[in-house]
C-alpha cells in the first residue's frame, strides 16, 4: 500500500540541494573559514528543519535509555575509529595525510570556539536537519529500512566535495549509526548526545592518530 504523505514531506527531500551545497561552501569554496562556513550554514539547515516540520519533534520526551543510547553509541564510535585509525594506516599509508588534513582545520580558530560551535551549533544542527527532517521525510514515503540506507547514502554524499577517504568514511559510518539509532527510537535526543560528543572527543578532546 503506497504511503500518504504531505508537503512536507516533499519538501523536506527538495532541501538535499541546498545542504550540498552548503556542504560544499564549507569544506571547499570557504575552507580557509571553515568553521564559521560550517556552523553557518548547519544554522541555516536546522532553521530549514524547524520551519518545515515544527517545534513539537524537537519536544519529543527522553528517558534514561535515550541518554544510555547516547553516551553508548559515542564510545562504540569512537572506539571504531580508534582501532580504525591503526588499521587503515597501516593497510593505507597514504591515509595519515588525509586525517592530518581533517585535524589541520584546528589551527582556524581557538579551540574554545570550536568546542562551542560543535557542542551548541554543528553537532545538534546536523541531527535536527539529516535526521530530524531527511531521515523523517524518508521513513514517512519509503519507510525506515530505505530511510536508514538512503539516509546514510547522501549524509555520505554531501562530503564527497572534501575528496578526503578518511572524512567519507567516518560520515558513512556514523551516519548509519545515528540514523539506525533514529529509526529505533523516533527521537534525537540520543542521536545529539552521540553526535555532540563524538565531535567534541573527536576534533578537541581526544583525537585519534
């Protein structure tokens, strides 16, 4: 039985191009202000979230096994790309450079301000527009099987600009995480706790390599 959907729906999809290209804004076009691109333009896409979709998501209650889901999801990330690192190094040499390149972007801004815009901006932005309105508008049409893969597909995507293996596969994986962990439990609560401080451990904290 084919699924009835609204506008809404149509809309969330119609708003792909304009996050590539934001995407592409950061990482390319303004990359020597990169984290002032990046933080302006998730701004721009959770804004796009809210007005098409509403406040009542972002209210949705969440329970001691949301926070769980949270904190467990980001160590299991974060041990995958640790163990990762070491393997792909020694498999791919070459792959010390391209993760070099991604910690490079630490020298734009104090990392103060970095810590800020990942845990307040970029971290909660990007699950309130990629899984709070791509991933919604897909299970809604297609269901939550093809929301998880296709979701997954252009979060991976959009970082094809970068031309980075290293970012391209750690946007892969944890996108299939948080939009698995999405699907399961209908909120983003869990998934802006594992998002917020994967990137915080990840780029400020405790970086792998």
């Amino acid at each position: 039985m084919r699924r009835q959907v609204g506008p809404r729906v149509w809309l969330a999809l119609a708003t792909f191009p304009i996050a590539a290209f934001l995407f592409a804004n950061a990482f390319v076009f303004s990359k020597h202000e990169f984290w002032i691109a990046m933080a302006g333009g998730v701004f721009v896409l959770a804004v796009l979230a809210v007005v098409i979709r509403g406040l009542a998501l972002y209210g949705a209650p969440a329970d001691g096994l949301d926070l769980a889901i949270g904190f467990g999801s980001f160590a299991g990330l974060y041990a995958t790309f640790w163990i990762g690192d070491k393997i792909v190094r020694f498999i791919r040499p070459v792959s010390g450079g391209e993760i070099s390149a991604i910690y490079d972007l630490r020298s734009q801004a104090p990392l103060a301000l970095i810590a800020l815009l990942l845990v307040f901006v970029i971290a909660p932005g990007e699950e309130l527009y990629w899984r709070g309105l791509v991933n919604w508008a897909l299970a809604s049409r297609f269901g939550d099987g093809t929301s998880v893969i296709v979701g997954t597909v252009l979060y991976g995507s959009v970082h094809l600009v970068t031309q980075n293996v290293a970012i391209i596969l750690a946007a892969v994986v944890a996108g299939f995480v948080w939009s698995m962990i999405f699907a399961l439990r209908r909120r983003l609560f869990p998934v802006i706790v594992s998002h917020v401080l994967f990137d915080l451990f990840l780029f400020v904290l405790a970086p792998v390599g």
